[in-house]
C-alpha cells in the first residue's frame, strides 16, 4: 500500500475540508507515521475516515477529528501537555511533536507497553508514558499548558480544568452516544474559563468513567 499518497489523500479529502486549515497541523498530519501506531490487522485502515479499533473496545481517534484537536490547542514549543489515555501512542506522537513534553496516562499496562514501543520505534523522547488511572487528572505535574481525554465523560470533571494553567486549554468529548460534544476549555483566570463547543462526535468513555445515575419512578 502507498502510505505516502494515502497520508495525502487524507489531509484532501478527510481533514482539510473539516475546516482544520491550520499550516502546521496539515504539514504534520501529512508527515506522521500513522501507519506505524495502527494495529497489524487494521493497517490497510490506518488513513482510512474511521476509528480503528485497538483492542478491549478502544479506538483510535479518527484522523479528522485529530486534526481539529490539533488545530483548536495551537500548542506552543514550551507547553507542557497532559494526556489522559494513550491507546496506541500515535496522538501522543502528535502532541509530542508540537509541545515541549507530553506526559501520558494509560490505565491499562498493556496499552501503555504497546504506545512506549511505538514511540521509541519513532525516537520521540520529550515524552513520559505512565500507568495509572487518569480519571481526574495528574495532580502532581499540574498545572499544564494543555490537557487532552482521550475518552469520553458523561458530565465534566472539574479536575481537570483545575490543572490548567492560566491561558491553559483543555479538549475533551463530553455526553453520552449517540449525543456526545467535543469541547474546548480554556483557563483565563484563577478562576474563570471560557468552554467553547467544536463539533458533535462519539467516542468510548474514558475507562471507569460512569454515567450518571437516573431516577426511575
């Protein structure tokens, strides 16, 4: 398979007409080894508009809605990025490459295993994959520049708008399928953020995350 024309078929017909018109997201998007963090099995799919399935019911974010995640943190080369849920490593890959360092978490050992592997194959060295439960953050390294859930919540987690830094912003898909939201918060103040919707998506939920209990009469 040509990876280097589907990686530009990708940016033409997927990303750039989802309104990601950003120079360098669409530089690095057409340049990132996507192939190469993709599943054996699924590799013909890997620039493929789908979300490939990485085992235990996780999926890769679609490429598309990489781009926008991209595009809408205009990461800077001094940020500091937390990560929550590292899958197989290739968004982190993509945080790494436009952010001083990534810190990543993955709860399950495997995943992570598989994403340091990825990473090394790649010589990416401004990031640190950690094993742990993610659900409200990383106390301990905040505040950060930039945060990104890798997995849905059915409500917002005020820790982690917490571990922003002031001018901060955190992406993260909030509901429930088939109604879920991407948002974009940012930290203005110490204590004042701004949420903007992107668009509607749906994503598995971030592992151990629940849903809100309903009353039933």
């Amino acid at each position: 398979m040509d990876f280097e024309r589907a990686r530009f078929n990708m940016v033409e017909q997927q990303i750039r007409p989802w309104d990601v018109l950003d120079r360098t997201v669409l530089t690095l998007m057409e340049c990132a080894p996507r192939d190469a963090f993709v599943p054996a099995e699924y590799r013909r799919l890997a620039y493929a508009d789908v979300a490939v399935p990485i085992g235990e019911g996780e999926v890769m974010l679609p490429p598309r809605v990489e781009g926008r995640l991209l595009q809408a943190l205009d990461l800077d080369a001094d940020d500091r990025v937390l990560e929550i849920g590292t899958g197989t490593g290739f968004l982190t890959f993509l945080l790494a490459q436009r952010a001083a360092h990534v810190t990543s978490v993955e709860i399950r050992p495997g995943f992570a295993d598989r994403a340091r592997a990825n990473l090394e194959a790649q010589r990416v060295g401004n990031v640190t994959v950690e094993v742990g439960d993610g659900r409200r953050g990383l106390e301990g390294g905040a505040p950060y520049d930039a945060i990104v859930v890798g997995g849905s919540l059915p409500v917002p987690e005020p820790a982690f708008e917490a571990q922003l830094a002031i001018g901060g912003r955190l992406f993260v898909v909030i509901g429930s399928a088939p109604a879920m939201e991407a948002m974009l918060v940012r930290r203005t103040g110490q204590n004042e953020w701004v949420r903007e919707s992107l668009f509607e998506t749906t994503l598995p939920p971030l592992a151990g995350s629940e849903a809100p209990r309903r009353f039933v009469l």
